[in-house]
C-alpha cells in the first residue's frame, strides 16, 4: 500500500515540476530542452530528488543545470501551492544522462552491425 502511494506521489510531482519548468520558469539561461525523467521522494516526504535530462550542447546543459539548481526554492514554492502534501519537500536538482548513455550505446551497436556488414 504504501509502496503504491509514493509512486503516486512520486509521479504527481514529476508531473508538476515538468509543467512548472516549461511555464512558470522564466530564467534566460534555460536556452536547452529540459525533460523531468524522474522524481525520488524519501518516506518522510522531506526530500525530492528530481532528474532531468538536458538536450543541447555542453555549455547549454551547464547553464540550464545551473538555472535549475538556482530555482528549486522557486519550484519548491509552487509544488506546494499545488500539491496537497503534509510537508513540501526539499528539491534537489540531478542531471540524468541515461538517455545520452543509451544513444550513445545504440550507436555502437549500430557501428558494429555495419562492420559485420562490410566483412560480409
């Protein structure tokens, strides 16, 4: 039961600070695309940890982080307007690349069909 409930709650707020990163954020570093891929809140509700995945070069992804970072307090603020909680938790900011990581394995993959290919 409980195992159910923070998954709920897990996916309100991943819901929540996605559309609070594309509409209420209003930070000029935030140039690249930012996807919310996953939110980890703790049993005692404290803490969140929010991954979000960048799509841009180096430099984009190093501002857009650091703006993310900068408005978690922000984005903490609104969570709480919106989401029905006994406490607000903390947000923490992590940087996902699990997607970058699985390109980048899809394209190896992909460059080894082709030399099998060519040897043929």
């Amino acid at each position: 039961m409980a195992k159910y409930r923070s998954g709920r709650i897990n996916e309100e707020i991943k819901k929540e600070v996605s559309e609070i990163i594309r509409n209420e954020v209003r930070d000029p570093r935030l140039t690249a695309m930012v996807s919310v891929t996953r939110v980890d809140v703790t049993k005692d509700l404290r803490y969140a940890k929010v991954f979000v995945s960048i799509f841009g070069n180096e430099e984009e992804k190093k501002n857009s982080l650091n703006a993310l970072k900068n408005s978690s307090g922000f984005i903490r603020r609104e969570v709480g307007h919106r989401v029905n909680l006994r406490f607000t938790p903390e947000i923490t900011i992590e940087l996902d690349n699990t997607i970058e990581h699985g390109m980048h394995i899809n394209a190896l993959i992909e460059s080894i069909k082709e030399h099998k290919s060519n040897d043929n």
